[in-house]
C-alpha cells in the first residue's frame, strides 16, 4: 500500500499524533482502491475522490444526509414554479437541467489539456434525445457564461437562470427531473441531484492528451449516463 510522509506539521497541529500520514491519488478522474484499506494510523487524505464507486456502497444514505436548508430549497422551488410555461399550467411536464461550465475551460491551454468545451450542436442533440421521446419538455440553463448559453442555445422551451448563487442553482438542479451537462464537478453533482437520465459530453477527455492519461470514464462518470 502506497502511503506518503510528507511536511504535516499544520495537521500534527491539529491532531496532536506523530503516527500521521498522507494518502494521495495516481490521478484526479480515477477510482483508487487503495483507498479501501487504510492503514492503521491517523491518515489525511489528499485527494479529490472524483469517482462515484468511493461512496457508491452508501448512496442511499447520502441522499438523505445531503439536503439543502429549506430557505434554499423554497426559493428554487418558487423561481421554477414563475418559469412554468403557461400553456402546461395543470398539465404534467419534465424539467431538464442543462449545465454549462466555459469560462475557466475555454482558455486554449486547458483545451490542449484535454478539457472540451462544450458546443451549441452538444447541446441540441442532448436536448433532442429528450425532445423526441417526452410529450413536454422543458430546459432550465445554469452556467457560469449565461451570455454564450441565451446566444447559442436555441431550444424550445427553454428558462435561464441568471444572477443567482451556486447553492440556488444547485437547488433548482435537485428540482429537476432530468440532466445535460458539460464538464466540471460542479455540473456533475447537479446531476447526481437530479438523479435521472444525464447526458455527458462523449468526447471527454479528448483523445490523445494528458487528461485522457489520469481521467477514466467508467470511474469518473456513472454507468447509467449516457455519452452523446
């Protein structure tokens, strides 16, 4: 079992116990199974746990433990009740959550990483596999580039939520029934809110780069998301 000793004079200080060790991950978009077996004596973990199987065994209760303050939730419930389009008033409708992460991506380095940026022809065929086999569907947009998304996503039936703080967006997520998203952790647990069908973006990590040497699909994403 790989374990690092490294400087942990500010965690000693916290914990007062020189038996104290560093575990760390190979890469960032992978599950590590070391992490299975710890060894015995007090560990920080230095990790980003960018899997979902670290946690998949007590799903369940994390869904229960993992609530928003009701004050959030109320509002996000409210601001989507406005965006109800008045032709569905009484009727039934799904809400789908459209994530898109551009700005701290798009700059060519982190594109040459691996990273792709997700594209107006990403968005309308992930909107279409919904458009296609639901009766009323309606898209709710959160980004952190609202501008690229009201200029380059021209589905019908579409709301954008603008303004507002990443907690009141991550609320209206777990509120929506279904999700598209791009790239970023962000987007990721937005739709591990929702909890239904998620579309992602096939192409990452591009072929060929460093990304696509630490990052694996099977870990990284869930095996019921779908790749478009």
């Amino acid at each position: 079992m790989y374990v690092r000793i490294t400087d942990l004079s500010e965690f000693l200080f916290q914990s007062g116990d020189s038996r104290a060790a560093v575990m760390s991950e190979d890469h960032a978009c992978m599950y590590d199974q070391k992490f299975e077996q710890l060894p015995a004596r007090n560990v920080s973990l230095s990790t980003f746990l960018q899997s979902y199987k670290y946690f998949q065994q007590v799903e369940d209760q994390l869904r229960r433990d993992l609530t928003f303050k009701p004050h959030v939730l109320n509002m996000a419930y409210q601001w989507l009740e406005l965006q109800t389009p008045a032709k569905w008033r009484g009727l039934k409708f799904v809400r789908v959550m459209i994530h898109i992460r551009r700005q701290d991506y798009a700059p060519p380095p982190r594109v040459q990483n691996g990273w792709s940026i997700p594209t107006a022809d990403y968005v309308r065929r992930s909107a279409s596999y919904f458009v296609e086999c639901l009766e009323r569907v309606q898209f709710v947009v959160l980004s952190d580039d609202p501008a690229w998304c009201i200029k380059n996503i021209n589905v019908t039936d579409t709301v954008f939520s603008i303004g507002h703080r990443p907690i009141f967006d991550m609320a209206v997520a777990s509120l929506c029934d279904h999700a598209i998203i791009s790239i970023g952790t962000f987007g990721w647990w937005a739709a591990w809110f929702a909890n239904g069908i998620t579309i992602t973006p096939k192409e990452t990590p591009i072929k060929g780069t460093t990304l696509a040497k630490m990052f694996r699909r099977d870990d990284y994403y869930k095996p019921q998301w779908i790749g478009l």
